[in-house]
C-alpha cells in the first residue's frame, strides 16, 4: 500500500534557459529561476509555457506539480531547514529537444541525492516563505529526534589472558 503524504502543496517551476555558446557549438544553460505556491497556480496544462524572453535568456513556467511531504522523511526536512541553505529541490528529465522538464519538487535532500544518482537533473531553488512556513510546522509536528548514543567499546584486552 503506497504511503499518502501528510501534506501536498501546489507548486510551479519557472525554469531560466540562455544558450552558452563556443567555436561552432550552442547548448543550453537551465537554472531555477524561482518556485512559487499557492492554490492559484496553473495546472498541468502550463507545462513549459514560455512567460518571458529577451536575448540573454528564456523563462518557462511548468505548473501541476506538487511539494508532498511525508511524515517519515521529517528528520530530512529538519537537517535542510537547519542547514546553511535551506532549499526545496527540483528533479527534471531532459526531452529530446534538450529542454528540461521538471517531474518533481521536494525538501528531502535524500530524494534529491537519489535523483542526482539516477538520470535526473537536480537544482536547489530557495524556499518560497509560504513553503517555508509549511515545512517549519510540519517538522515541529512529526520530526522525533533520536536520542544520540556512543558506542562502548569492547575491552579486548580483558579477554587476552597468556
């Protein structure tokens, strides 16, 4: 039985790509260029929609992803919450046009890490304060920190008798 999430949160990817060019090659450079929630936002059917361009660089906007998170993942959430940065992270895929398509947003950095170890493409975005907000009280509520216990050694020498 899969395990629900405690809470899901509707967010959109808007995703920055500027082509990096070099003697005779051109590829594209994709960054986050924000994340934004709320119950407002487009759906699937935003996915990739062009919102702003110039010559330096393109933005898209991917809509009707979600930010699940799962009450055994809290310990997770509170070591990126308390950590020099704390980020939400988007999975992507590349299509065969090498456009980058985001599949998934999440605040678990091991998630992220198993996406980085597969065939994603992994960016760290800052944390939308309503996001924020969100994620600090979940935390409060389901992260159980583990009592830290030292290992005792075992005293070798007391069982070496000549």
């Amino acid at each position: 039985m899969p395990v629900e999430p405690r809470v899901s949160l509707p967010v959109a990817v808007i995703m920055g790509r500027r082509m990096v060019a070099g003697q005779g090659w051109r590829v594209p450079s994709w960054r986050v260029v924000a994340l934004v929630a709320g119950s407002g936002l487009p759906g699937k059917e935003a996915q990739g929609t062009p919102v702003r361009g110039d010559d330096d660089e393109e933005h898209f906007l991917w809509g009707g992803l979600r930010l699940d998170l799962y009450r055994d993942a809290a310990e997770s959430y509170w070591v990126n919450l308390t950590g020099r940065q704390p980020s939400l992270f988007v999975l992507c895929s590349e299509d065969e046009q090498s456009r980058i398509i985001p599949t998934l947003v999440t605040a678990d950095q091991n998630e992220a890490c198993s996406g980085i170890e597969g065939d994603d493409r992994v960016f760290a975005a800052a944390i939308p304060p309503e996001v924020y907000q969100h994620l600090e009280a979940f935390v409060v509520e389901y992260n159980v920190p583990q009592e830290k216990r030292k290992r005792k050694r075992t005293d070798w020498s007391a069982s070496e008798e000549s």
